[in-house]
C-alpha cells in the first residue's frame, strides 16, 4: 500500500495551528499595542558580536572568516514562505541546494559540499542548531524562525563544534527566554497562495524562571498543473513550534529546548527532457507552471521532534562548566516520479523519458549527542577552552521502486567521539595568538537487506568504517589600531569515512576514506570614516586530500562512493556595511571561488541517455561512457556570489516612518556534477526583492514585499541517468505583511 497520508486531515492540523499562533500572537500584540517599537535598524556603526569562538566576542577579534545575519536582512529575506535555502547567496561563499524540496538541504562552504542525495550521505558543512550539531539532512531542514542570528563560519572548524565540519559552520541561534515581557508577531500572505506567520512570546515566570514560546506556519498553494491528469503539485504546509524555559539561580543557569515540526506536500518536482540537447537552455515549450508525469506516487511528509538540556555553572575565580544534552528524531515519507515525465513521449522531447521509474521511501533519523565542555576565566594572558563530545545516530531507511516491487531496507549506526581544547595567549596589548586541537574517533556499521531490483550483491550485506584524526587550528590577531585588525590562520578538518549502501541495479555497497583538508586564510576587519563603513575581508587557499564524492548517475542511475586524489580552492571573501547618513543603510558580500579536483585517473560515468554534450575527455568501456574529472570544478560551486542591500527609512514628525528595503543575490554558473557537460551547466542566477511600508508610532509595520522580482527561473540541479532532467528556481512571490514587537 502506497504511503501517502490524509492531506486532507494534514491541511486541517496545519490550518488550525496556524489558526491558534496568530490568535495567540495578535492578542497579546493589540493589548500591548502602544509598547515599545521593534528593535532598530542594523547599523554599520553597531559592533557585531559572534560566537564563533563558543563564547562572546566581538566579530572583528575573532581571526575567522565568519558571517552574521540578523535583524532586517534576516526578516526580509525569510518573508516569502521559503524554507533554509533562502541563505544561499547571503553570505560569501555559501551556496544551498536540494532535489527533495523542503526536507533535504545540501551545504557548500568555498565549494566543499556533497551533491549525493542518500540519506546516509555525509556531509561537510556542519549545521549547528542552538548550539547543537546536526548531522542527517533530514535533521538540517528545520524551518528559521524566532532567530537571534545566522553565523556562517567559512573554513575548517574542526577544534570547537560538533562534527564533520571541513568546509564550516552554518550556526543558527534561538532568541532567548526574557525575564521582560515582550515578543512579536509577523504575518505575510501572497500570490500562490503563500502564508507565512510566525510568531513568539517571552517573559519571566517567577522563582528564576522564564519562558519563550514561538512557532512558525508557512504553505503554498499547489501551484504546478500536471498535464497527464490534471492535478496540482509542488504546494505545502509546514509548521513549527518551539519552547524554552530558563532557569538561573546564583551561579547556575539551565535552558530547556523542545521543539518540533510537522510538513505535509510534495516533493521537489523533477522535469524530464527540461534542457534542449547540445544548450543549455530551456527546451522548446517549457513552462515552469506545467509538467507531465505519469506516476501516481507523489507525496512528501515530515515530523519532526527534538529536545536539548544546557546546562552551566560558574566556579567563581576559575571558569563555566556548560553540559548540553540533546536529541533528534524525524520520519519523512517521500515518492515521486524520478525520470520526471512519461514513457509515452521519446526523449528528448520536452517531457520525454526512455522508461517509467517511481520510487519513494522512508526515512528515519534520530541522533543523541552529549558535550561537556569548560570554559576558563582569564588567567594572566591566557583563557581557554577544553571538553568532551559524543555523538550516536541510528538511520533507518527503506528504497522503494513502485514499478519493479523493490523494497531494499537499511540501517546505518555510527558514532563518533572527540576531545577538544583550545588556548587563547595576549602575547601583548597588541597580539593574540590562539592554537586548538581536537581529536575524533568514528565508527560506522551498516545493514542492508530486501528486496532489489537486480542486485548486485546478495543481500543481506553488512559494511563497515571506522577512523580517528587529530585535527586543530592554530591563528593570530594583531590590532594594528583602534579601528583595524588583521588576523592568520592555519586549520585542519576532517570529514569521518562514509558508506554509500545502494544495491539496485547492480550497484553494491562503497566506501570511502576519511577526507581532510588544510587551510591557510588572512584578513582584514574593521571601520573607516569614523565607524561610517564597517569590513570585513579575507583570503584563503585550501587543499583538500582524499576527496570524498559520490559519482551519481550513467546508465542504471548507480551511486559509487570513491576518494579522489585531492581539491583545491582558493579566493577572496568581503562583507561591508555603510550607513553614510541616517536615514540609509548599506549592505554588501561578496567572494570569488575558484576550486579544482585534481585526480588525473578517476573517470565517472556521464549522461546514461547519451543525450548531453560532455566537456571533459571520455572513453567507452562495457558500453558505458566515463568523464575524467581532472581539472574540474567542484559541483554547485560557483566562482562569484554576491548580495547586495539598501534600506532608507524616512521618519515623521509624529515618529512614524516610511521604509523601503532592496536586495539583490548573484551566483555565478555551476557545474551540475562532476563531470563537465553543456546541458548540466546552470547558468548564472539573479534575485531581487523589495520591500516597503509604513511602522506607526506605535510600532505596527505594514508592507509590500516581492522577491524573485525578475521572475527568474534556471536550472539549479539535475539528474542525469535517463534523460535531460533539472529542478529548478522558486517562481516570483508577492504579498502583503504585518508585523508587531511588543
């Protein structure tokens, strides 16, 4: 029997818990209507502060290439119903895709990334939720909301955080409980049906207590026509919820965090035959509001809950012990029509397939994890940081093939334990030197066994990895004045060895060693015209050895994990705030990234169509044809990305104000795979959105929003063993907003 739930019943929760957060929030905000106004507005001459170190500290004495996103541009940026992709482009570097939609995201920090879309992949940019390291996809997907900033740490992380953390850091962080009370509400609705409310209160409940609801509802409208039975796709509703209750007495603070999620939709619509052979253009008579798909397995579900303990106490004259305890679990159902058309029409006819193919499945991720870790007072001319960390998943997931009766099931354990210290030396008023080392055993364990289709390997099978690294940091702050540092920096990471466990169609389970890279990075932060332009630039070189990729796709769509011999990547990375006056703000980023594999051996196999134009060298072998690598970019690696925002504000005499607020996100062409071919080459992207309004005196804000301005609509991934097959860009969303601090 076919897994797709009662949207019906789904769409009924959905609406009511939207329902109950809006009454919620838009009763407390009309009692308290004449309260203070929201918090201000970004400033070029407001010293940002980050936690990229684990503690406190100001941005620019911090000696990593490290990025926050906060306030306004956060706001305007998460107003439109999208889901944690929407980062992509905002900082430098960083790029976030997904061929699941709303349940799957991919990270690339400098281009080191993994476009391999099983469940079990691993990948090297570490998600840090609230402080707690996320590691299955499924886990990274929950909804921004409710946030006291994004930081993006670019480079290897490997000394502080969590796990598998070679290419950075994306870190999200919760507003927190207030002893006063306060809170906000935001709704925004538009075109396509869009609605995305969200919400939260906070305030103290006696006895060193306090507390800090927020919850999010966000859904669309199907909005995509599928012409081989008139129904509509690529809709959702998702919603989530959070609490906090804090505790502090004396010396002691403990924050408790539980959270969940519940999504109901379709799944990212794949569109066969979508590139004109020997282009890389759109084929003849495509329409993004129009597709043709001729399985009737197409469904997309997720729940999600999660809970994590902090606890810390401060040991007067020594230092803070902080404990965090946590675990995550999530189910996510999702079937869809993977050659993305009809067998009825040939490619590469728009639409156009060789052979039907429906596949789905299940998909179970819970994770434990457990830190200790203390933080020392300052001694002399040091301080530093030292602690423990465990971590334990289990993977449950099953491969479902509708058309051929395959159901192969898996289970993945792996767990993995770290020490860590760092050591932060004032050599003199002017230099600070600090050095980290950490040390990560992994292991990992996985059971495959079903029914497949074609096997290539009797089932069932059992794999295994394991493998440990010393990985560490070692950097330099100088202050060169009151208003400029430059800081260096040498970093290790280590990504753990992995397992690709796909045994349909003759595939059979790989592994791959442990991945490591070396970075080497220098910079300049600061201000100029008295705090008016406040810096931030960087430049770094990486060399990355035993590369981990997953060579996807050829003939039968086989998945074969392998190390290539070694990646390099090098560039240059600003971000610049300017508030020449203050009525107008001025933002910027911008980074070039240029990586290359380099591997003269390894050769992957192209396009199993034969369809697409490869770019690269190639040879025949069995029938199939292999792509060298060498030389190559690395895939969803852009050279440029850049984001660009203004907001002017004009006041008025009775302390209202009119606002308006643009912002504009490049990325350069990307590379597909990891094979070079004209059809997988996505072209260059632009995003604009705008963004207007009115804030009473009372602090209530009424706007217009816009956001893919340009209707832009490209290529942003594909999947490349039956024909010319992409997902693509959001279409353009507009709408109208409220939104209330009080």
């Amino acid at each position: 029997m076919h897994p797709i739930r009662s949207r019906t019943a789904r769409r009924f929760s959905a609406r009511l818990g939207g329902v109950s957060l809006l009454a919620l929030t838009a009763l407390v905000g009309t009692a308290h209507a004449e309260d203070t106004s929201p918090k201000a507005e970004d400033s070029a001459t407001t010293e940002v502060v980050v936690t990229a170190s684990r503690r406190l500290e100001k941005a620019r004495d911090v000696p990593v290439a490290v990025s926050s996103l906060a306030g306004t541009k956060l706001d305007v940026i998460n107003s439109s119903g999208l889901d944690i992709r929407v980062l992509a482009s905002r900082t430098p570097s960083l790029n976030v895709e997904s061929s699941f939609g709303r349940t799957f995201p991919r990270f690339y920090i400098r281009g080191l990334g993994n476009t391999d879309f099983d469940p079990n992949a691993s990948q090297p940019v570490s998600v840090v939720y609230d402080d707690v390291a996320l590691e299955n996809p499924m886990l990274k997907s929950f909804p921004i909301f409710d946030l006291a900033a994004v930081e993006v740490l670019r480079g290897p992380q490997g000394t502080l955080f969590g796990r598998n953390t070679p290419s950075g850091v994306v870190k999200l962080s919760s507003a927190k409980p207030s002893e006063v009370f306060g809170g906000y509400y935001s709704v925004a609705a538009g075109n396509l049906g869009t609605v995305n409310a969200e919400g939260a209160v906070t305030g103290g409940l006696g006895n060193g207590f306090s507390g800090r609801l927020s919850g999010i509802v966000q859904r669309r409208d199907d909005w995509v026509t599928n012409l081989a039975n008139g129904k509509k796709l690529e809709g959702y509703e998702d919603i989530a919820l959070r609490g906090q209750l804090r505790y502090t007495s004396g010396n002691f603070e403990a924050l408790l965090n539980v959270h969940g999620r519940t999504l109901d939709g379709t799944p990212r619509l794949f569109r066969a035959s979508a590139i004109k052979p020997g282009t890389n253009d759109f084929n003849t008579g495509f329409d993004v509001e129009k597709i043709r798909l001729d399985s009737p397995f197409i469904s997309q579900s997720l729940d999600a809950f999660g809970t994590n303990l902090q606890l810390s106490y401060t040991f007067d004259g020594m230092g803070t012990l902080h404990s965090i305890t946590a675990y995550e679990r999530a189910k996510t159902e999702s079937s869809g029509d993977i050659d993305g058309g009809v067998s009825t029409i040939v490619a590469p006819t728009l639409y156009g397939t060789f052979f039907p193919v429906a596949t789905g499945g299940t998909t179970e991720p819970e994770e434990f994890s457990q830190e200790l870790r203390f933080e020392t007072e300052q001694f002399g001319h040091w301080r530093g940081q030292f602690g423990l960390y465990y971590f334990d998943q289990v993977l449950k997931y099953n491969e479902l093939d509708y058309l051929n009766n395959g159901d192969v099931r898996h289970k993945n354990h792996g767990t993995s334990f770290a020490v860590f210290g760092s050591a932060e030396y004032k050599a003199t008023e002017a230099l600070t030197l600090r050095a980290g080392l950490r040390y990560t055993s992994d292991e990992k364990k996985d059971i495959v066994w079903g029914r497949a289709v074609f096997p290539g390997k009797a089932l069932p099978v059992t794999t295994k990895v394991d493998g440990d690294n010393v990985s560490g940091d070692l950097s330099a702050t100088y202050v060169i004045s009151p208003t400029l540092n430059w800081y260096a920096r040498f970093a290790t990471g280590y990504l753990a060895p992995a397992i690709q466990d796909r045994v349909n169609f003759g595939g059979v389970p790989t592994t791959a060693g442990e991945q490591t890279t070396t970075s080497y990075e220098t910079g300049f932060k600061g201000y100029a015209f008295d705090k008016v332009l406040r810096y931030d630039i960087a430049l770094y070189y990486f060399k990355t050895k035993d590369l981990q990729i997953t060579a996807v796709g050829g003939a039968v769509n086989s998945a074969k994990l392998i190390n290539a011999k070694e990646a390099i990547g090098r560039g240059i990375e600003a971000d610049l705030s300017f508030k020449p006056t203050d009525n107008l703000l001025l933002t910027a980023s911008a980074s070039y990234n240029g990586t290359e594999i380099q591997d003269p051996v390894t050769a992957v196999a192209t396009c199993g169509s034969g369809l697409c134009t490869p770019l690269d060298r190639t040879y025949v072998s069995g029938g199939t044809r292999f792509a060298y690598i060498d030389g190559n970019p690395l895939p969803q690696a852009p050279e440029w990305v850049a984001n660009l925002t203004a907001q002017y504000v004009w006041p008025m005499g009775d302390g209202s104000r009119f606002f308006v607020y643009g912002d504009v996100a490049y990325r350069s062409e990307i590379n597909f795979f990891l094979y070079e071919a004209t059809e997988f080459t996505g072209k260059s992207f632009t995003q604009t959105g705008l963004r207007g309004g009115y804030v009473t005196k009372g602090g209530l804000e009424i706007a217009a929003y816009v956001r893919n301005l340009e209707d832009n609509i490209v290529a942003e991934s594909g999947i490349d063993f039956n024909n010319l097959t992409v997902m693509v860009s959001e279409p353009r969303t507009y709408g109208l907003s409220l939104k209330k601090a009080f």
